[in-house]
C-alpha cells in the first residue's frame, strides 16, 4: 500500500467515527457491521494484490510536477474500496467502545399455547440481568426469573480488611444461593426494543415464569449487560455507598487541596452486605480531601500500582445543565470513566477510613505497577525537587507546567503583579503596574500563550532537537542515538501523563527519526505520515477522543503547519516593496482594531472599510511603483531570515488553520493576542524549556549536580520572567473574545474552503485545467452552473442552519441554569435577542462568572453577535455580578433597568463603559455598538413586534414611579402565550406587586418564582421563623394561584456563594416555597433549575412547549421532561 493510500486510510478512518458519532447504531447491529468491516477489508486487500500498477506518462512538465496524469477507472475503483473499508472500520470501532455488546442469553415467548424459555448460552459472570421487548406490548405482563446466584464475599483478616493473594488475586468465600427476581411488570404500552434492568444478581437462569395471563403473544429477550462501571453508578442526590477492590492504574494528580486517584475496580458490592461483582472495564475517579485518614500515602507517586479496597458513593458524572455547557459524562466516558466516588471523611475517629491500602499476604509494602512507568513517575519527582530546590515561586511553578506537565501545580498561581510578589526573597524584576488577583494560567489563556501549558508536539520536538544536538556535539552517528532519543521521549509522555497530544508528538517524532535516521525522509513528508498514523494509533484504543479537544486541537496544530506554512510563505513572498509595506500597514490597522475597538471588528462594515482599504493601498501602491517610487525597493518577506519567514508563515498557518475555527467551536472564545504573543513566546520557549530540563537532569547528578543546576536555573530566570510578562502584558493589551460557535457545516464548509487554499496547484493542473482543455463549450457552461450552484447552495446551507437556531415567528425563552442566579434568554418571534439579567459574579472560593462561564456561551452557541436589550432587574449580585462581561463581549443596543439598579450603573468601571459607548460617542456611532440605558417603571415597553397577525410584546409591570428599592418585574407576551417574570421579590415587595398589579396583567401560563423560592430570607436573622411557612402561603402561594401558571420556574442552586451564613436557611426556605407553590398550583409543573437544568420554552403565539434539559428527578440524563400545551 503506498504512502498515500495509507495516509487517506487513517483519514477515512476519522470519518468513520464521525459518521458513528452524528447516526449512532445500536449493539444489535454491531456483528453485522464487524462482518461488513472483514468482508470490505479482503476485497480491498484483494484488488490492491491483483490490479497491477501502471505506469503512465504525464501530459506535460507541469502536470508531471503537480502528481502526474489524472486517475483511470480502474485506481478510482480502488479508491472506492478504500474509501468504504476505512470508514466502515472507523463507524465499527466507534460502535464497538460505546455501547458493550450484551450477550444473549435466551429467549421467553407467551403465546395462547402457553410459555417457554429457550436458553441460548449460560452466563459468563455474576449480573444483573435485561428483559428486551421484541415486539410493542399492549397489555400488562407480570413474570418472574428463576435461577441461581454465587455470591462473593471476601475474605477478611483480623483488621476486616480483605485479603490478598501473593499472587494478586483477592481472597473470596463463595455462597450458593437461589435467586429471584421478584414480580417484574411490564406496563401496556411499552413499544419495541424497550430494555428493562433488573437490579438482582444472578450467576444462572433456571426459568421464567409468568404470573398473569397475557391474551396477546409476548416475545422477550434476557441480556446478560457487561460489568461496566456506570451500570453501578447511581444519580441524584441520597446515594447508598458502595465497596469498590480494585487497583490504582495512574499517577494522582495532587493539588494543593485535594488529590484524584484513577481506580481500575476489579470487582464492586452494589448493595451493603450483598454479593461482589467482578467488573469487565471502565475506570473510577475518586476524589480525595487532606483530612481523609492515610492521605499522606496516597497523595503521592509511590501510590501507582497500590492495591485498595474503599467505600463511597459511586454516582454517575452529571450532563450539561445547559445546552451549551460543558457535559462532563461525556467528557468522563471519553477518557473510560464511568463513575466517581469523593471519599466522605469520618465523623467518628474510631470509624473506619474509606479508603486502605491492601498488602499481599506475607509482604512488607505494597504492589507497584509497571516498572517502566514507576521509574519514570521516579524521575519526574527528583526533576521536580531540584526544580524547587534552585528555582523560586511563582517561575517555579511554571517549569514545572512547562516541562514536566504539572498544570495543576499553577491553579493557584497568582500573576506577578500581584503585590504578595513584593515581599518574597526574589521580587518582580520591573514594577508590573497595579495589582491584581487574575491567575498566571488566566494571563496566558487571555493572551493565547496557554498552550505552552500542555505538553504537545512543541514540547516533544524541542526535546528531540535538544537530544540531537547533544549527541551531535559528541560525534554519535544518527543510526546509533535515534533508538535512545526515541526511548527518552516514550519516558517523556509517561511523565506528562500520557495525554492525547503527548502521545501524538512522540509517535510522530519517532516517526521521523526512523525516516530521517534510516530512510533519509523529509521532515514534512515524515509530518504528513505520521499525523494520521498517530491518530489512528491514538483512536483504535480509544475512538472517542476523535472529538476531545485536546486531541483535535493537537492534530490540527500540526497539520496546519504542514500544510498551510508553504502556501502562506508562497503568498507573502510575492508581495515586494510598496506591496510589502501596503501588507504591513493593513496588518497594523487589524492590530490596531483588534485592540482598541474589538466590538468594531465583529460588524459587516469594518470589513467593508477595510476590504476598501486594502483595494486602494495596493492601487496605490502600484502606482507608485509605476511612477518608480519604491523606497524599499523589492524587499519583501522572502528578504528575511528563512527561519523568521517561515515562522511568521507557520503563525498564519495556525491562526488560519486551526485557531479560528476550532477555538471558538470548543471554547466559545479566540485568543486574539495569541498571533501576536506566539512570534515571541514559542522562541522563548524553547529556551526556558531546555534549560529548565538540562537543569533538572544535571541536578541529579551526586555532589556538583545540585550547583550546576542552580547556575542554570538562574538564566532560566531571567527568561522565564520574560514569559510571564508576555502573558501579563498582552493580556492587558488584548481582550479574549468571544466568538460565536460555527456548526459542524460551517466548519465543514471552511475547512474545504483552506483545503482549495492550500492544493490549489495540484486541483488546477490535476483537475480544473485538464478537463477544461478537454471540454467543448456546453461542458464547460455545465461546470461554471454547476459551480455556482453548488456555491448558491452552500450559501443557503449555511442560511438554513442559522434559520433552524432562531425559528423566524417562533418564541424561544431559555431559563438558564446558573445556580443561585438569574439569567434569562429571549429569542424574540423576529429573531432579536434580549437578556434578562447576567447571573453572578463569585471570588471565593474560586473566581466564577456565571455570564463567562454560561450565559455567553449559550448565546454565542446560537450565533447570536448583538443584543436588543440587556434587562438587569435586581441591583443584587446574582442578577448583576455579569453586566461587565456581557458589554465588553458583545453589542448591546439598550441597558432596561429600574430605580433600584442605578447606583449599580454608576459605579467604575460600568459607569466608565455606558460613557465609552454613549450615544454621544463619534467612534461607537460609527462601529454601531452604542448603549442606550433606559430606566423602567410600571407600563413601560421593553420591546415589541408583530409576527403572523401575533402581538409580541415584553413590557414592565413594575415598579411603580418613584420607587427605587423595588425590583423589575416582567411580562412577556406573544399572542396567546404570557410568562412572568418576578426577579427578587421580598414578602412585603409581593404583597405591593399583587395588589398594584391589574389581574389580568398577571395571568400566566409559565412563571418564574421571585427571589428564587427564598423569598423572606431578607427578614431571617438566625434560624427559621416559625410562622414562615404560613408567610410563604400567604403571600408567595396567593401571588402564584393569581396567575394561574401551568409552570412554576425555581431559578436555584446551592445559595453558600450568595448567602454564606443563612444558605442552610435559604435551602429550607426554598423547599417551604415549592410546596407552597405546589398547594396553591395543585396541576401546576413544579420546575427548578438545580435538578431539572435549563427550562426552554418555546410558543408559535397559539400554544407552547416546555423542555427541560434533565430530568423532573435530577438523574441528569439527555431525555427532557417534556409538557406540550396548545395546538403544539
């Protein structure tokens, strides 16, 4: 198979998975698929055997130059073939590690002639067990399975600890017991193919027996599903612990107040005092704190490879309470995670710890694991002690970051400029400016420099460079040091953590160094093999990290280079003298804009005052050139040192290639000022990276190691100062965006676009000017209309799918899920965006702002670039704490807010915004991105339309004039559809609103319930009030039954960060208020965004619908609680 057949083999591959990934099939069809893949895979190998290649003469020079004569039909075939194996293989995989294939173990049939049970094979292990409906059932059926269970139960030593075998096998006593599954009733109604869990071990089935009987046929399947982690895994809230014996298979990761262990379970006791069971895959992520007994031993790389028996309350990972949010199952099944456990500290000292370390009988210490790897963790503790040991915080931090991979070592690093710095034995160099609490990894993640953090293939290629150079200087022939270079960086990825992109740059530098070594290959031609033989390596063990972004992102990076740094170098080396110094001067205009006016650059006309530019500074300039005034003469990109040339070339490379499309596509958000921090941070890395490694190995050394070290640290100083005030000073200069998020489609369509880029040449002289040649006239009249149909439907694509987002004539109202805060969505029917609040803006413990974090990125998910109005209705933080955030992230038209609200607005640095962006101002009337505040009573109209005949119309409804402590109260309405907004209502506050209200002004079908159901905590001093029951009946239960809500919306979530002293209350209260609500709506939808998520609602202005995107019992599953009202 030749070079470029393998390369598009790994690709199709990818695209499988892809494909499995958007049409997901179920593990019926998987032996099917496996039998597809064989059968394609030896014709494929077949015809490759068979069909002999010919070799064919080119048309001409060029031709011959750009890949030779185009494809007959017989290499097309071939192709075909490829194409279809590679992608079958790729979807079969996928299929394959996502859903564990249960094994069938018989069949039960009940027909008028009576029951029978056909066993199909015996069980391999103690289960549960599956019933699978073949056919929709349309009466109740009750059975029961009989059968058998041998029950585990370890066996203990005179500590109760279990014990383990020399050997290391766990010691078991085995209990024969009979087994019923007790009266398991399948309900009318149930459609085909539904599966039902049976939660009772069994080891054998004996019979099935039915205990009613049905008139209708009932054919039923009995699974035996695989052990895996998340089948024990429980969701919500009262979850029954559980006794996990299993192994630790990874290095913890330890943090300054906690450490997470990986544990391969091999066996799990679901119930307390029932059977063990052995378990067939998938990992646990347990979680330690400080004060857990034996954390010292645990908190350490001498823990990898212990052997451990504990106890906690395996729970299933919790999915994205929001459609845009961070879904860490997914996440968490990615990496083969199927639960997580956080070890509860005792209470009692006498108490047993939850976690011990097992020794094996007879044995001194404990089991380590794989040698290789134990030396390797070894090596990385004594780098990282001499690291400590010569260098001082925070560039301590960041060596060890840098070269070893321990990010978690800066999660807590404040910036220089922070003023604890000032008083440390070796202070900032330079006064740094004010002071600031932001995190050093914050300043290199808004200046773009972050990457430097994960260790990729930057990483690994400077330490290959580094090795060779070394072995260069003593005369070591390439085909004697490449093996050793190749074996230090598989040392290298283990001590990193083995990550995706790790992995990724030491295949593919290995790759390289046996091509160079050995076959004398190139160093892009060794780029372009090993790229997709290393994600094909990478995605055959675990194909879900095909969509992880520190997988894509990794990949990406370094086909950018490979592929865009030619074609852009190509492009720039033809613009000379005044062309030259017209290209400067346009990037110093986007420089320029980008940070100065960033707003500016995200609108249609600074692209058409640019393009406009651009069009008359080269029309200039070539006049200038005509008339011989070229002061530069032909100087040019191609005039500067080949190695800055083609960084600048490979810095639009990745710019073009992956950081525009992908960062915005994972991350909401494009580090702007990482085009520019990166032309002085990667050279600088190099520098800091190899000395901080050189100095960690020679610091091992006996006696004079420890010196030498320290003289190396000490100009690694210097330079390492010189990147962190990169990361400080350009993320002053620059803001970190946010983007709006491209759909797959749009990146399927750019990435096609740069792929036209970048082959241009051999798509011409392959493709486009053969066939043109060829062609007669109506030919190529059919091409150009096919052309342009094909971009006409592009275009429509791209409108369609913008479309589907915003429904024209539709409502869409998205009650954001942001914990004890407030942020409202509304989609309005003309597709216009408003925002009613901003949610919170929390600094302890950790720093979170609920409108970075949540609120824009739901925004921006729909591609939504501006907004008609931002409603802040309370001045409290949780409805205010995210205004800053929202105006410097996007164009916001109006600022609606009440009496209560101004003081809020007239503070630095909102109060320094709204004037930056007054009307008043020449500079935003010209980008368009002014703000108009408006202050709200009673009557006033936020926004309103007319869409299909159907009023829209979002009006206040308090507070009345001249009240300027109440909050706003809002009313949306589209034709026959109303929802009400309450904000943060107090006792007193409600009483006021319902009596000043007109009735039919506050009949709703949806509401949002004021203060977040703990309406009356502002009069709690210490403990709950007796009467607050009775209040909250009273006047919350009377304001909600006036309205007659169909839904009663909770905007909750733990209140600790808002009220720290009284959120044991406001919990208590809240519960006190959704029963109140709950007796005076006795019909009504009970709805909270802690256990349900967001709350959608959507209404074509007749009826609506309401989503929620988890469960009415806070399981966090995909499937919404789902209520349908009106002609929906």
């Amino acid at each position: 198979m030749t070079r470029n057949k393998l390369i598009t083999f790994c690709y199709l591959f990818i695209t499988g998975i892809g494909l499995a990934m958007r049409y997901t099939a179920g593990p019926d069809a998987l032996g099917w698929l496996w039998a597809a893949t064989l059968a394609l895979a030896a014709i494929t190998i077949g015809a490759f055997i068979l069909v002999s290649q010919r070799a064919r003469p080119a048309a001409d020079a060029e031709l011959s130059l750009y890949g030779g004569a185009p494809a007959d039909r017989t290499q097309v075939t071939l192709w075909v073939l490829l194409l279809l194996t590679g992608m079958v293989f790729g979807y079969t995989r996928y299929i394959a590690f996502i859903q564990s294939p249960d094994t069938l173990l018989g069949t039960w049939t009940h027909t008028a002639q009576g029951q029978a049970w056909k066993e199909r094979r015996a069980m391999s292990t103690t289960s549960f067990l599956k019933l699978k409906t073949q056919a929709a059932v349309t009466e109740d059926v009750r059975l029961r399975v009989v059968g058998k269970l041998e029950a585990l139960q370890p066996i203990r030593d005179e500590n109760n600890l279990p014990i383990l075998n020399e050997d290391g096998r766990w010691a078991f006593s085995q209990y024969n017991l009979k087994q019923d599954s007790g009266e398991i009733t399948i309900p009318a109604g149930t459609p085909a193919n539904t599966e039902i869990l049976i939660q009772k071990p069994f080891t054998s089935i004996e019979r099935v027996e039915a205990l009613n009987t049905p008139t209708a046929p009932v054919h039923l399947r009995i699974l035996q599903p695989q052990n895996t982690v998340s089948l024990f895994a429980r969701s919500g809230r009262v979850v029954v612990p559980v006794s996990v014996l299993g192994r630790i298979n990874s290095d913890p990761w330890v943090y300054s107040f906690k450490t997470i262990l990986s544990v391969q379970p091999e066996y799990i006791q679901y119930q307390p005092d029932g059977p063990y069971f052995k378990i067939a895959r998938q990992n646990i992520r347990v979680t330690m704190d400080p004060a857990t007994p034996g954390y010292e031993v645990l908190a350490s790389s001498d823990a990898y490879g212990y052997d451990i028996a504990l106890t906690g309350e395996l729970v299933s990972a919790p999915h994205s309470s929001n459609k845009a949010g961070f879904d860490q199952a997914n996440y968490l099944e990615s990496y083969n995670i199927g639960g997580q456990i956080r070890l509860q500290v005792p209470r009692d000292a006498e108490a047993p710890a939850p976690i011990q370390v097992i020794l094996p009988q007879d044995a001194d210490r404990p089991r380590t694991g794989n040698g290789l790897v134990e030396f390797s963790l070894y090596l990385r503790d004594e780098i990282v002690r001499v690291i400590k040991q010569t260098t001082p915080q925070p560039n301590a931090a960041f060596h060890g970051a840098l070269t070893l991979g321990l990010r978690y070592g800066m999660q807590n690093t404040v910036s220089m400029a922070n003023d604890m710095y000032k008083n440390t034995p070796v202070p900032p160099p330079i006064p740094l400016g004010k002071h600031t609490d932001r995190l050093i990894a914050d300043e290199f993640r808004y200046s773009g420099i972050n990457h430097v953090l994960a260790v990729s293939g930057l990483h690994v290629t400077i330490i290959t460079v580094m090795f060779m150079g070394i072995f260069a200087m003593v005369k070591v022939s390439k085909k004697v040091y490449v093996p050793f270079i190749i074996f230090a960086l598989v040392i290298f990825a283990i001590i990193t953590g083995a990550r995706p992109s790790t992995l990724r740059a030491v295949i593919m530098n290995s790759l390289f160094l046996l091509t160079w070594g050995y076959m004398s290959e190139s160093i892009r031609s060794s780029a372009l093999l090993g790229v997709p033989i290393a994600a094909i390596i990478i995605l055959l063990q675990n194909p879900a990290m095909a969509i992880d972004p520190s997988f894509t992102l990794s990949f990406g990076a370094i086909l950018s280079l490979a592929i865009l740094t030619q074609p852009f170098f190509d492009l720039f080396k033809r613009l000379k003298g005044n062309d030259f110094a017209v290209l400067v001067i346009l990037l110093t205009v986007l420089t320029w804009a980008f940070a100065r006016h960033w707003l500016f650059v995200t609108t249609l006309r600074f692209w058409v005052f640019y393009t406009v530019l651009g069009v008359v500074l080269f029309a200039l300039s070539r006049m200038l050139t005509r008339m011989g005034f070229t002061p530069l003469r032909d100087y040019g990109l191609a005039n500067l040192p080949p190695g800055i040339a083609g960084f600048i070339a490979a810095q639009f490379g990745i710019q073009i290639g992956m950081m525009v499309p992908l960062s915005p596509f994972y991350f909401f958000r494009w580090p702007v000022a990482g085009a520019y921090a990166n032309l002085i941070a990667i050279p600088l890395v190099g520098v800091v990276l190899q000395l901080s490694m050189l100095a960690g190995l020679t610091g091992l050394i006996p006696g004079i190691g420890i010196y030498i070290a320290l003289f190396l640290s000490a100009a690694n100083w210097i330079f390492s100062i010189g990147f962190l005030l990169i990361g400080h000073y350009f993320s002053r200069w620059f803001i970190y965006p946010f983007m709006t998020k491209p759909t797959v489609y749009d990146l399927g369509v750019y990435f096609a676009a740069v792929a036209v880029f970048a082959y241009w040449r051999p798509l011409w002289f392959r493709v486009v000017r053969p066939f043109w040649r060829r062609a007669s006239s109506s030919r190529r009249i059919i091409a150009c209309g096919s052309l342009a149909v094909l971009l006409l439907g592009i275009g429509w694509g791209c409108q369609h799918e913008q479309a589907q987002m915003r429904p024209e004539g539709e409502l869409e109202i998205s009650v954001l899920s942001v914990g004890y805060a407030s942020g409202i969505m509304v989609n309005t029917p003309d597709r216009r965006t408003i925002l009613i609040d901003s949610g919170n803006f929390v600094t302890s413990p950790t720093t979170r702002i609920d409108a970075e974090r949540t609120i824009l990125p739901q925004i921006f998910a729909k591609q939504i670039r501006s907004l008609e109005s931002l409603v802040i209705t309370s001045p409290a933080a949780e409805h205010s704490g995210g205004i800053e955030t929202v105006f410097t992230a996007m164009d916001v038209k109006h600022c609606d807010y009440p009496a209560a609200v101004a003081p809020v607005l007239a503070k630095e640095p909102l109060a320094s915004i709204l004037d930056e962006r007054s009307p008043n101002r020449i500079k935003h009337r010209i980008s368009g991105t002014t703000i108009t505040p408006r202050m709200l009573t009673a009557g006033d109209i936020i926004y309103q339309t007319e869409c299909d005949g159907k009023p829209f119309i979002m009006e206040a409804l308090g507070p009345r004039e001249g009240d300027t402590q109440t909050p706003l109260s809002v009313r949306i309405q589209f034709g026959d559809f109303v929802m009400l907004v309450t904000s943060d209502l107090t006792l007193a506050q409600q009483q006021e609103f319902l009596a000043n209200t007109p009735p039919e002004k506050l009949k709703a079908q949806v509401v949002v319930a004021p203060h977040h159901g703990t309406a009356g905590l502002e009069t709690v001093k210490i403990g709950l009030p007796d009467a607050m029951p009775q209040q909250l009946a009273n006047i919350t239960g009377k304001l909600l039954k006036a309205t007659e809500a169909e839904a009663v919306v909770f905007e909750f979530g733990n209140p600790r960060p808002v009220e720290p002293l009284l959120y044991k209350v406001a919990r208590k209260i809240h519960g006190l208020t959704r029963r109140a609500a709950e007796d005076a709506l006795p019909t009504a939808l009970n709805l909270a965004t802690d256990t349900d998520g967001a709350i959608h609602i959507q209404s074509d202005g007749v009826g609506y619908r309401l989503t929620t995107q988890l469960s009415e019992t806070g399981s966090e599953v995909d499937e919404p609680t789902l209520l349908e009202i009106g002609g929906w």
